[in-house]
C-alpha cells in the first residue's frame, strides 16, 4: 500500500511531448526505456505489453510504462495519442516507482486534454522525429527542450507533468496495476543505495545500518524488495548505465566508475546478462536503428503535414 505521505520532493525532467498519429509501423517488440512515458489516447487503438500484461489503449484513458519496465507495443490499424517522456526521481534519488505503487491505465477527462495541450504550446519543439521507441531512446532524440526556458514555464511544466503522474495513483488494486518495491522499512537503504551507487557497498554496511544480522538483514531485504541486496545493487548500476549509455557520450570507463564497477569484464558481464548485450553494442545499437530508421524517412506524421 501506499505511503499516506505524499509530500516528498519529486524532481521531473521533461524530454519529449506531442500529439501523434501511428499506423501499423508503431510495432515494436520487448524494449526497455531508461526514462518513463505517459499516454494520452485520443482515437483508434493499439496494445502495449508491460511486463508481458496486454494492455488495450482506448480513447480517453491515460497510460503510464515507468522506466526499465520491458514493453512491447503493436497497433492493429491506426492510433492517435498524445505521449509524454520524461524522468522522474525523488530528492535522495529513488526511483518512485521503487517506492510507490502505480496503475498502468487511467481515466483521462477533458482537463487532462487540456493538460497535455498546455504542456505541448508552452514546450514546442520537443516532439519526437521518429515513431520508432528503439531509436528515440537515443541521445539524438532527447533533451529537445528550451536550452533557457523561462522559471514560470520550468515550475508550470513540472506541475502538469505531476498532475498527469497523479492520476495513475490510488489505494485500490485493479487488475491494471503493478506492485512495485515498496517498503518503507527499507526505504532509507534503498536511498543509500541509490546515493551511493558509485561507490564499494557491502552487506555488513547495510545491515549495520538497519541492525540487523547479514543473514536476517539479506532475508528480510530479499522477502521485502524481492531480490538479494547484491543483486539489487547491481540492477540499480546498470539501470544508471543504460542511462548514461543512452542520453551521454561519456566512454564506458567513466560510466564504469560512475555505476561503482571496480572490473571493466565484470562489469561487461553483468551488463549483458541484464541487457542481452555489453555496454558497447547497447549504444551501438541505438546508433544503427537511429541511422536505419531515418534513411527510411519514417517520420513521425504530425511533423511532416
């Protein structure tokens, strides 16, 4: 359940927002995102696969995919929406959907049109070029705002996209949600965690923190969150790689010490056994569909009327 304090302090950062128009080329199968996104449907339909749970999109229903959460998407005819990418964090640095528990679908009303329309006239220029979910997780794609927005638009973009976050929040568990690591017992380790990523964490630190014994430490963490805290550190590592991967041009060696990886093949290893590919071939990657994509001229429709 969620906690009933909800007045932490949230940092959002908006990286792209537009209406769209997809066709049968928006079919895309088990990607990852390092940043999350919201839909606003509008008109036809489509599918989305969170977690490998068929979600239909339908007009006037809002949808949420968080970060790193595997998804596969497919539409059957045509499918216009509004779409809203961004990343989302709380002041020690979690990952809110770490913490809380959030829907995949809501009901969307007129005001949250309203929202996203306000959200589009005072961010222009931040829709994507291309459809392709593979390519626009590319740092050619990202960080397309107003270099010197003004103070008054940075705090009304952050409150729109709160708004919208907010509506996928709620104490009921419909069968469109998903369960999250949350725990409040650990919520002070995870925010260790996460502060200290880049640096030699061991057992013995945690569970001295939380006194405990290493073993009930590690059972009790692992019953909580779901995994060991070996192996939570080690996706919060590469969750913080795939970022910088994607949205920098930092060498490996640097995101290696930014990620707390002491072995640049330990890392590689670990890398590809959540990833299916080392660190180079995941930037690669997007450099090739991004190159592939665009000689195509797939465009997204809305920015070649």
């Amino acid at each position: 359940m969620n906690s009933p304090d909800l007045s932490f302090d949230l940092k959002v950062k908006l990286l792209n927002a537009a209406k769209s128009e997809l066709d049968t080329r928006w079919n895309y199968y088990d990607l990852t995102s390092p940043f999350s996104r919201i839909y606003l449907i509008t008109g036809g339909e489509g599918y989305i696969y969170p977690n490998n749970q068929k979600i239909k999109l339908e007009p006037g229903f809002l949808y949420l995919i968080p970060a790193y959460i595997p998804c596969s998407y497919s539409c059957p005819g045509s499918l216009i929406q509004y779409y809203l990418h961004f990343t989302a964090e709380l002041a020690d640095e979690l990952n809110i959907f770490d913490i809380y528990t959030f829907h995949f679908k809501a009901i969307a009303t007129e005001k949250e049109v309203q929202s996203f329309d306000r959200l589009l006239e005072i961010n222009p220029e931040t829709g994507l070029r291309v459809v392709d979910p593979a390519v626009y997780q590319s740092k050619s794609w990202l960080n397309k705002t107003d270099e010197n927005p003004s103070v008054a638009l940075l705090i009304e973009t952050k409150g729109i996209i709160l708004q919208l976050l907010s509506r996928f929040l709620g104490t009921e568990t419909p069968a469109n949600s998903f369960m999250t690591n949350t725990s409040n017992r650990f919520k002070e380790t995870l925010a260790f965690i996460q502060n200290n990523i880049d640096k030699n964490i061991s057992i013995g630190e945690l569970s001295g923190q939380s006194q405990m014994s290493n073993d009930h430490f590690t059972r009790s963490f692992k019953r909580e969150i779901g995994t060991t805290p070996l192996e939570y550190i080690n996706q919060k590592r590469i969750e913080k790689a795939q970022l910088l991967l994607v949205v920098t041009s930092l060498p490996v060696n640097d995101i290696l010490v930014k990620t707390g990886f002491n072995s640049a093949s330990y890392f590689s290893r670990i890398f590809k056994t959540a990833t299916g590919l080392t660190p180079l071939e995941y930037r690669k990657f997007h450099q090739q569909l991004h190159s592939k994509l665009y000689s195509n001229d797939l465009l997204n429709p809305h920015l070649t009327k």
